[in-house]
C-alpha cells in the first residue's frame, strides 16, 4: 500500500536536506572557522588552528572565573574578586582570549562568520554549564540601534540564541537596550571603559514584568575588564533582577601578582 502523501512528504524532507548539504558543500565548500583552510565539517577548526586554542576550565575564581594553577578550595576568589567584588555574580568563559583565538573572535564579530555559532554555543554552554542550568532568562549585552545598523548583526544575540535552543532555555535578546552610543572600548583602560559605559544602558520598558526575582545569563563575546558586564549588572539589579551571571566566549586573562 502507498504511503500517505504526508507521509511520504516526511519521509523524503531527510534526504532532500542531505542533498541540499551536500550540493552546498560542494559549491562552497566548509572552512576553518579561524583560518580560513578547507575542513570536513561546517562549523568547525582545521587539525592546525585546534590545538592552538587554550579552553579554560576549573579550577578558577568563583567569582570571575579567572583560571588558577592548582585547586584553591570551593568558593575560592582571585585576587581581585577579593580586593574589589564585581557586581555580576559569577562569569565563565570558554576560551582564553589571546593570539590565537584573537581572529576566531574578530572573525565572528565583525566579518559575518555567523557559521561558527552553534559551535561557539557549545563551547560556552559546557563552560557555563552551572550558570546555564540556573539561569531564568539568558540576555545578550546589546549593541546600540546604530552600531547594529552598520554590523548588521549582534553577535552576542546569536550567541544567546543558540545557547537558548542548545540547553532549552528562555531567551529575551531584547532585555536591555543600549541607550547612548559609546566609542570603542578597544583602546581604552581599565577606568576609562568603566566611565565611557556608565549608564549606557536601560531595561527595555516592555521587559520589567518578566525579570523581578529572575536569574539573568548576561551573553557576550568577550570579558576584558568586566566594565561592560557591570553596568548591565547594574541596570538589572536595580530594576529587580536577583542575580547576573555573565558567559562569553572568550576573555583576557591576566597573571596576577602574588
């Protein structure tokens, strides 16, 4: 007996997406998300650039996530954590933000390599997996309305994205909006990024009723000195957040004095 049409419609939708693929592939072959180089998988790193890159795991600042050499004890924090507490809760990072993840990063920010997200998702999300798991609403830092004009795209909102779809989570990407427009944060210090995003950011109007008493995963590319993170961290609590938890995909990490 023939199958039903819908039925045989189902059946065939596989193998037409695996010709779709494997057309594709051939046309435009997959390349190395870093270099460039032709490899098998879409999304994925040639056996060269892989084992340049430095994944950070435990042990690590409870606070920042500020990788340690030996295991310090539970809840242990660096030196500045302890000095100077950052106002988000806790931040993870998948990788070390250095020369060779440098153009992996730049490449996905600014060069529409959106390829590599679902992948980079991956990454963070088994990095973050405790901040993953407790986390409400997961919420990208936000680009301001002319900045994402002239990109195209919020990186940090397809990050968030694809965590959200990986581990089922709800994602808001419009949570905060960038209210001001900040220059470049590339080539200023430690307070000069502090004072050039203050109050830089707001609660988007129509998102107060779903974040009292929420637990809110801050997504973004990249931690360097955590100013960003902050004055969102900022703008949420005071609107009824009860924690702020950040996740990029990569951050500096700085040896500290002992």
């Amino acid at each position: 007996m023939a199958a039903p049409p819908q039925a045989a419609g189902m059946s065939l939708a596989p193998t037409l997406r695996k010709s779709a693929s494997w057309l594709l592939d051939a046309i435009l072959p997959p390349r190395c998300l870093k270099c460039g180089e032709i490899v098998a998988d879409s999304g994925s790193l040639c056996a060269r650039c892989w084992p340049e890159l430095k994944f950070l795991t435990a042990p690590c600042c409870a606070c920042c996530g500020l990788p340690f050499e030996f295991e310090m004890g539970e809840g242990s924090l660096c030196g500045a954590c302890t000095a100077d507490r950052p106002l988000y809760d806790r931040a993870r990072a998948a990788l070390t933000y250095d020369d060779a993840s440098r153009d992996l990063v730049l490449r996905f920010k600014h060069s529409d390599r959106i390829d590599g997200a679902a992948t980079f998702a991956g990454w963070m999300a088994r990095a973050g997996a405790d901040l993953v798991a407790s986390a409400d609403i997961i919420a990208p830092v936000p680009l301001h309305r002319w900045r994402l004009v002239r990109r195209r795209y919020n990186q940090a909102a397809i990050l968030a994205n694809a965590i959200g779809r990986l581990r089922g989570k709800i994602v808001v990407p419009d949570l905060l909006v960038r209210r001001r427009a900040t220059p470049s944060q590339g080539h200023l210090g430690r307070s000069q990024r502090h004072r050039n995003v203050a109050g830089a950011f707001a609660l988007h109007p129509r998102r107060l009723q779903v974040l009292a008493g929420a637990r809110i995963l801050l997504i973004d590319d990249v931690l360097t000195t955590g100013a960003t993170a902050e004055a969102c961290a900022r703008t949420l609590r005071s609107a009824g957040a009860k924690a702020v938890d950040l996740l990029v995909l990569a951050r500096v990490v700085r040896v500290q004095a002992t």
